[in-house]
C-alpha cells in the first residue's frame, strides 16, 4: 500500500470504479521483424484525474510516438529523440 508523502497516511478509498489508465506510447519498427520493442512505457492515472506516462525510447533514431488516452479519446505525438527517456504529465480533458 502506498503511503501520501506528506503525512505518511495511506490513501483515501474511493467508492468509484477506478479509471482506466492512458494507453503506453506506440511506436518502433513496423518492419515486421521479430526485434525488442523500441519503447517502453508506463501510464497511471493519479488522485484528481490528472495523468502521467514515462515513455523510454531504446531506438537509435529519433521516433515519432502517440499516446492516447483511452478514457477520454485525447492523444499527443511526442518526437522522441535517439535513447531518451520522457515524463509527460496532462489533465482529464472532458
């Protein structure tokens, strides 16, 4: 269990149905083959509705990457430069 920072309780319970987090970023190869994936990423969707996705590009190219955000349809294009690792933090658009 995870604890607030701030005053070391653990977090409030909540009666609503947890929101679904942001897809991981897409991007990489499209060449068909069989090789590592070209980035990794992790989304959470944090108290308040506001989300966050940190995004690792392995690749030794600069590539472009879409995250959507399947709760609401929002998406943005990031150009990740080569072996570069991003946070990127927005709020719950309506």
């Amino acid at each position: 269990m995870s604890t607030d920072a701030n005053n070391n309780a653990p977090p409030a319970e909540s009666n609503s149905a947890p929101a679904e987090p942001p897809k991981a970023a897409e991007g990489g190869g499209g060449g068909g083959e069989k090789a590592a994936p070209a980035i990794s990423a992790t989304s959470v969707v944090v108290e308040g509705g506001r989300r966050a996705s940190v995004i690792l590009s392995k690749a030794e190219n600069p590539l472009t990457a879409r995250i959507v955000d399947a709760a609401t349809g929002y998406s943005l294009v990031l150009n990740l430069p080569p072996r570069s690792i991003h946070t990127v933090i927005w709020n719950k658009r309506k």
